[in-house]
C-alpha cells in the first residue's frame, strides 16, 4: 500500500523553510508536514497576507514536495493547560502569548487555531496535527489525591475550549487529530478513549505517534485496531528504555539524551518500536495518509538519520499484511 512519506519540520525550524525543503527535496521525501513555528508558516499571514501562501507553494514545488498536514502543537497546548507561564511564553508567538494573562493566552491560542483550520483550507491541506493542553494534567500522579469530579472537569474544560474551534475546522472541511502524548489531555489508552467520547465528532481525531506508548507499556498495534476510524495522522518516531535501577520512566527532570533517563527518543529503526506489525496494521485498517518521519535523536546527526529514517519507511512501505494471519492476530487481541 502507497503512502506518502513526509518529513515533520517541527525540529528543523531553527533552520530556514527553503533549507528544509531543499534538504527534503534531495532526500527524496514525498512532502512536508510544515509546523507553524520558525519561518516555516504563519496561519494568520496565509489567510490575510498576498503573496504569501504562492512563495511557500513555489518552495514546495522547486523542491519536488508537497504539504499533507500542517502541525500547531506549540500553540494547541496553551488552549487548555493550567497553569500558564514561563514555559509557555518560551514557545508561544508574541502575537498568541501578549500579556501573559493566562485566560487571555488561552483565548489568543484557541483564536489561532482557528485560523489554522483556514489557513489549512486554503492551502488544500486536510489535516492539522497538533496538542490540545489539558488542565488536569498535574493530576498524573494522584498525589495529592484530586477531589470528586475535578477529573471530570478537566475533560469538560477541554470540550468546552476544543467544540468551538472544531465548530471552524468542521466549516472549512479540515481535521484535527491530537498527537496522544504525555501533557496532554488524552496520553495513553484510556484518557483517549474518554477524549473520544467527550468530543465525538468526524473533525477531531488522533495522531498515532508509538513512541509515546513504549515507555508507557501500551501495545500500538492494538491501540490501532481499536482506534482505527480515529486514525488521522502518523507519525514515524522511536523511543528507547533504560531501565537499569536507577533511571526511572518519568525522566528525574533531565534533559534529552541524558544517559540517567529511563528513556529517550532514538532514530527510527533503533528503538522499542515494531514497525512491522504497525505497518501491517496500517495496511489492514486502511489508513492510506502520510506517515510522517519526526526527527528527536539528540545523540544522532539529524542530517545522517533522516535520510536514513526515509530508507527505513521506504522499506516497510513494501509491506503488504496476508489477510488470514493478520485476522487470526486482530481475533486475539480483542
């Protein structure tokens, strides 16, 4: 089954956009998820300023590419996380974070994710990946133990912010799919089932991204099966355990590619992740959109391992499931 390969600029954005298309381009990558930080894109100067969107086409067709999704997680995440600070102000553009006031940041990112969705729509993009944020989040440990129903706030919180901005993407016939990820209002299995089912609309979906489940101990496979209508992005990202007793899988607080982490993000082909029982299971619930190569190896010169990222996606593209076996598997996972 052929689908187009795509490379995440969100990690290349301190390079320029024509950089990035460039270095795609020769790599042989079909296109681009573009994020919407750097120079990469401004949803806002898409819809409002001449000229704009007709440059960035013209890069994407010097290069040989073209653009399947875009990403907003930076400002996605500020529409429902509490609190709002200095993290926030870090990532955020001027424009979204203006005086700080946190209901006044939430309000500005949940405007411009709106504007994404038309931006989206005017550039013939159907999917927009991103972050949610979520208000409940600093209750992952339990401790101190959440009072009755502030669980259940928290997901009325994000339905309350995310039903008017779907309201938008739902206009312009765009789709919102949520990377599954710790901070987030839906993380592992269960948060995204009940994500689902307190926003059960066709213009809100998931990006599966099982870097996030291995360290976590889901299975992504099955997290496929059973989500499989909801599957609207993908991307290709690997992570690692190192668990030896003393690295736990929180992180202790430490940075990326710290050797004392219980896990971290490794090139794509070196890692937990099974890519092809995955691969297979793409094929077998028909998910025929991008899978979209994100690079985090802070121990790996991106330059070497995206290229080398591609290869491994080319490879397991090939894959085609035989029927039979993959319906005796599907049967006894359920």
């Amino acid at each position: 089954m052929t689908r187009p390969i795509t490379l995440f600029t969100g990690q290349w954005a301190d390079l320029p956009f024509t950089e990035v298309a460039r270095l795609a381009g020769e790599w042989g990558f079909d296109g681009l998820e573009i994020a919407c930080w750097g120079d990469h894109l401004d949803p806002y100067r898409v819809v409002e300023e001449d000229g704009y969107l007709e440059e960035k086409q013209r890069i994407l067709a010097e290069n040989g590419l073209q653009v399947f999704a875009i990403s907003n997680h930076l400002t996605g995440q500020a529409v429902c996380d509490d609190p709002i600070d200095e993290r926030h102000e870090d990532m955020l553009s001027p424009r979204v974070w203006g005086d700080g006031d946190p209901e006044g940041v939430r309000q500005r990112a949940a405007d411009a994710l709106k504007m994404t969705a038309r931006a989206a729509a005017a550039m013939g993009v159907k999917t927009v990946t991103g972050f949610t944020g979520s208000s409940i989040w600093k209750c992952v440990a339990m401790f101190p133990p959440p009072p009755a129903g502030m669980i259940e706030r928290g997901y009325e919180d994000f339905a309350r912010r995310w039903n008017p901005i779907i309201d938008v993407f739902d206009e312009v016939g765009v789709r919102f799919a949520l990377e599954v990820h710790p901070s987030e209002i839906a993380y592992d299995y269960w948060t995204a089932k009940k994500t689902l089912e307190v926003l059960d609309r066709p213009g809100f979906g998931l990006n599966f991204d099982p870097s996030h489940f291995i360290w976590q101990d889901l299975d992504p496979v099955m997290f496929l099966q059973d989500f499989a209508e909801k599957i609207y992005h993908v991307h290709v990202k690997e992570s690692v355990r190192h668990l030896d007793g003393r690295n736990g899988r929180l992180g202790s607080h430490l940075p990326w590619a710290d050797p004392r982490r219980g896990w971290d993000f490794v090139t794509a082909g070196h890692g937990h992740v099974e890519w092809e029982p995955i691969f297979r299971t793409l094929n077998a619930i028909g998910y025929t959109g991008p899978t979209s190569v994100e690079w985090e190896d802070a121990g790996m010169d991106r330059l070497v391992g995206a290229p080398q990222a591609l290869a491994m996606v080319r490879e397991l593209a090939k894959i085609s499931p035989p029927a039979a076996a993959f319906d005796a598997a599907f049967s006894t996972r359920r």
